[in-house]
C-alpha cells in the first residue's frame, strides 16, 4: 500500500486508522460508510489508498459519498421518519441517482420511490422526468405538482405521440401507475378510447460549426492606445496568453475575450456573449458523439420564445441550455446562435515550421 499523506488536522493517524478498520470491517449503515469515505478523503488519502485498505473500490466509495450528501440534504430538509429510517439501511444506489434534484424534489422523489417500490433502474427513468417538470412554473392543466403526476405526465405525452397500439397501451400503464391526481388519471384514461395521435415536437438540430483553417482562428492583441503614448501606458498593457482550444484570452480582472470570426450569424447579433461547456452538457447531442470543450454563442438581446431554437435559460439562478416545444415558463436569457467545435489539429508542430507553411 502506497504511504498515505499527512492526514488532515482535524484528523490524528490514530483517528484515520480508526476510520479505516470500520470501514474495512463495515460497521455501521451505508451512510456511515459515505460520511467515512468523505472523512479519509478531506484527511488526503485518495480513493486507491481507501480501497487498498478498506476493499471499498472508488466507484463505490462515489456512490456510497454523493448518496450520503443526498441523505443528509432530505435528512436537513424534513423528509418523514418513515423514508428517513428506510434509506438509512438501504438504497444508496437509488439516492445516488437524486444527486440532479432540488433538494424538495429529492424528498419528493424518495417518498415515491417508498410508495412505489422501484429498483435503482426504475428512479433512473423516473428522474429525468421529474427534472423536466421542475423547470415548469406551473404544473401543465390537469396535473399536479407531486412527483408522480411528473412521471405520469411523461408517459402520457409519450403515448399521445404513438400510433402503434401496443405501445400506446403500455405508455398509458406506465402512466397509471404512477399517476397520483384524480384529474390526471381521468385524463390518461381518456386516450383508452380516444385514439388521435398527436404529432410529436421535434428538436431542432444545434447549429453547430467546426473550425477547419488557421484563417478561421484570429488571435486578440491588446490595444494600448493612440500615439503619442507614454511608456508606463505601454507597459501597463497587460500579457495575453491564449488559452486552447478556442484562443481565449484571460486577464487578472473579471473577464475574458474570445476571437469569433466574422460569419453573418455572429455580425447580426446585437447582444452576443459566449460560453465554454462541454458538448455533452447541450441537448439533442447524440451519446455517441466525440465529446470536446465548445464555444456556445448566446444573444442575449433575442428572448423571445421560438420553438426552431435553444435558448438559455435562468434555472434557479443557474444558466441552462434548453429547447422548449412549447412556450416556456421560466427566464429566458438569450437564443443560441452558435455552437463552434474546435479546429481539429493532426500535428500541432506542422503549423509552427515556417518552411512548411511556405510550401
């Protein structure tokens, strides 16, 4: 076993020693596990060292942790002493996939992981309906705000959208079952006897743009002003270094500047600003698709709502890339007009031997 590092202070060896032998002899509840594992960790010790002397693998000691936050945020929030004493002794597996809630809808979604009996697969497909719905101001008409009429909601939009009855009929089950609100279960029972099937909304695509040419990729240079210029002007111009793989240029103060090239799309914005994210983190991306860092141009001048474009979006305080079929409920804060892919460089040392250019 690799030498561990010198524990935390809050932490003596004799305490870290401790801690590993419960762990290794798992005393204690799953949550005692997390809160240990999250202990060693701040105290140094890395996940392998964890696992060499506990047996804990650090996939498990990530799951076992984020369930625990999970826990303890229902725990903080008031969650009833029958869903609290359940997941105490079990079900981490199922908390871990609560981690992208809110913290009222981790509540919400464990009583009716409790209510409804589902495995850790099933709160899988049940979560991001949940999410979904938690971006709506207001519930849709004839649904309520409970969690189940969240699930239900998705499937019964679902089954709307199918023509194939066999399907449709296992949708509108699905539907049922977790439906909670009289209303809506009149409204999922209703597509038994009517049979329309309602034309799906279908996702734009992103307007997304590879750099291919050195042309397409300008470099900033600061400006330090008109002569005649005084040379403490001069120097208090500050050193830009671009940073890959779009040539972002950094400063000691708040900001940042990108060079974008002049297409049409970017010369037409009015208010434009970008974004780094990674192209997983945009929807409507396929999961098979190389993941990248991309620069996301948003105009924040356009918030009017069209459903042939993503927007940004102020979702409790936090900025997300959306699209919505319908006209949406929370704070626009922009369109995407653009969403550049970086240029993609064989041989970094190609473009930098002059005499290759030159040929």
């Amino acid at each position: 076993m690799a030498p561990a590092p010198s524990p935390d202070p809050k932490l003596s060896d004799a305490e870290v020693a401790t801690l590993l032998a419960q762990l290794r002899r798992k005393e204690g509840s799953w949550v005692d596990w997390g809160q240990t594992c999250q202990a060693l960790q701040k105290s140094g010790l890395t996940p392998q060292q964890i696992f060499e002397a506990t047996g804990f693998e650090p996939i498990h000691q990530n799951q076992i942790s984020v369930a625990t936050q999970v826990y303890d945020s229902m725990v903080a929030a008031g969650v009833d002493e029958a869903v609290r004493s359940h997941f105490q002794q079990r079900g981490s597996d199922s908390l871990y996939e609560l981690r992208v809630l809110s913290q009222t809808d981790r509540v919400k979604v464990a009583r009716l992981i409790l209510r409804q009996g589902l495995t850790s697969e099933q709160v899988k497909e049940v979560v991001k309906p949940v999410k979904e719905f938690s971006y709506r101001q207001d519930p849709p008409a004839g649904f309520s705000d409970d969690p189940g009429d969240a699930v239900a909601y998705h499937y019964w939009n679902l089954a709307r959208q199918q023509s194939d009855l066999q399907a449709r009929s296992r949708l509108i089950a699905q539907a049922l079952r977790f439906v909670h609100s009289d209303q809506a279960r009149r409204l999922i029972e209703s597509l038994l006897s009517d049979f329309t099937v309602v034309k799906a909304q279908t996702a734009p695509s992103l307007p997304v743009f590879r750099l291919e040419n050195e042309t397409e990729l300008p470099r900033i240079i600061p400006v330090a002003g008109p002569l005649p210029l005084g040379v403490e002007d001069l120097k208090a111009v500050p050193v830009t270094l671009a940073e890959e793989p779009f040539g972002l240029v950094s400063f000691s103060g708040t900001g940042a500047w990108v060079a974008v090239p002049g297409w049409q799309v970017i010369l037409q914005a009015e208010d434009p600003v970008a974004l780094l994210a990674g192209f997983n983190q945009l929807p409507n991306v396929s999961a098979d698709t190389p993941q990248e860092t991309v620069l996301v141009i948003i105009d924040r001048r356009q918030r009017g709502w069209d459903g042939q474009a993503y927007f940004a979006a102020d979702q409790d305080g936090q900025v997300v890339i959306r699209w919505f079929a319908e006209t949406p409920t929370v704070k626009l804060l922009g369109r995407l007009i653009l969403v550049v892919r970086p240029k993609r460089i064989l041989d970094d040392s190609y473009t930098k031997e002059l005499w290759q250019i030159e040929e």
